[in-house]
C-alpha cells in the first residue's frame, strides 16, 4: 500500500547518536518519529518485571505491549539495554512488532530509529542512515547521557565497564539470526566520533535533500 509520506531509516549501534539524530530530522522535516529501541525496551522491562529470564520465550509481552509500556520512565537503565537485546533476539518478540513500526508510518511516512529498519521493516525506505562511532567514543556519550560523574574516583572503571557493555550489546545485536543490525546495501554511513549532534544533522539532511529533493521542505 502507498505511503503518505517518505520513510526514513536511521539504524546504527548503541549510543551512536541515532536517537537524538533522528528526532531533530523530524522535526526539521515535520515528520513523525518513532524510536524502535524503546518497543524492545518496554518488551525487556516487563520480562524482568515479572521476574522471567530474558532469555526465556517473551513473545506474548511483545503482543500485549500497549503504548503506556513504551512511555514508562524507567526504561533507559543499562540492564534495561540487556533484557532488550536479549528478547530482541527472538524471531517471535520481532515479528509480533512488525506491524506496529510499518503502521507507524503509512499515514504520513516517518523517521524511525533502530537497527533493522533499512534491512528488515522498511527494506524500501526513502533513505538509509547508519550512524556509527568507536566504542570508546558511545561510551562516553552514553555515560554523560546517564548523568554519571566524570570527576568520580570510579569514572574510569565505570567507563571501560560501559564500554564492555556496549561492546557486548552490539556483539549481540549483529551476531543473531533474527534480522541482525547490518549496514543495508543502500545505506550511507555517518561515522560520528568527530561530529558534533549539529555536523551529523548537517551531514544527514544533505543526503535526504539529494535523495528526496523537492518531496521534503
Ligand atoms: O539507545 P541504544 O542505542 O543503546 O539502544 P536502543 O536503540 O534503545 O535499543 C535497545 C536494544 O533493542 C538493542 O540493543 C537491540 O537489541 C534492540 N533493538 C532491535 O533489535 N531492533 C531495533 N529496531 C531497535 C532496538
């Protein structure tokens, strides 16, 4: 069925910007926005909530899931991340969230973050985006972003520990059978470890307009 408006896949590791990229690309483009990331989230919170292990068959949390689930405050914590990865993993939690991301964007197209949206949700996006930087480079982005404390004794521990955590997470993600997160053929990579969020905007709207021309503002 046609769309009503173009749809714009931004996939990438954890913490490499994607989020706050493709917020701003929405708003730039008065388009609607949908961070992938938290369907996986709010699936992985109400797995530990019910004391299962995340590992173990969560489908039917992924079918239940209703729009408060992804709204819940507490869903940006790092073994939140964990529980994530690990039901995403599982071909029955992503089929059951299929729909839900192709709905998101029939009526007016839109600006969806993950890491399957240009390989397995919308393999005919308008445009593919891969945002990426070192590991080194997210972990600290991702502890600043957590409010943790640079001039702590324990900064550098914690640090290496995000970035084992990370490192872990995008082993994971790119490592499964069920549409592992990959740069589609398609995609252009926006390596961000010496851009600001300003540069990375810059950079992705550049592309769009080439790509889109007249058909976005
Ligand atoms: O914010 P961050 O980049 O750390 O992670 P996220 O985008 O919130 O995604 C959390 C986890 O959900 C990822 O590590 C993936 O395992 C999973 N995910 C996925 O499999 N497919 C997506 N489209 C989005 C997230």
């Amino acid at each position: 069925m046609k769309r009503g408006g173009p749809v714009l896949a931004v996939d990438g590791p954890a913490a490499a910007g994607k989020g706050t990229l493709a917020k701003r690309l929405a708003a730039e483009l008065n388009l609607p926005y949908l961070d992938t990331g938290l369907l996986y989230r709010a699936v992985g919170r109400l797995v530990l909530d019910a004391g299962q292990d995340p590992a173990a068959p969560a489908e039917d949390f992924a079918r239940r899931l209703t729009a408060e689930d992804t709204q819940r405050k507490d869903l940006r914590t790092q073994e939140v991340a964990r529980a994530a990865s690990l039901v995403a993993a599982q071909p029955g939690v992503r089929s059951a969230l299929v729909d839900t991301q192709r709905r998101f964007a029939q009526a007016r197209g839109g600006v969806l973050d993950g890491r399957d949206i240009g390989t397995a949700i919308f393999p005919d996006a308008d445009v593919k985006l891969f945002i990426t930087a070192s590991p080194a480079t997210r972990a600290l982005r991702r502890f600043l972003q957590l409010g943790e404390d640079p001039a702590a004794d324990d900064a550098k521990a914690r640090l290496a520990e995000m970035e084992a955590a990370l490192k872990a997470r995008d082993a994971a993600d790119a490592g499964r059978e069920a549409a592992p997160m990959q740069v589609a053929d398609d995609a252009v990579v926006i390596e961000t470890d010496t851009l600001g969020a300003d540069d990375v905007l810059a950079e992705a709207l550049r592309v769009v307009r080439e790509r889109l021309g007249a058909r976005v503002a």
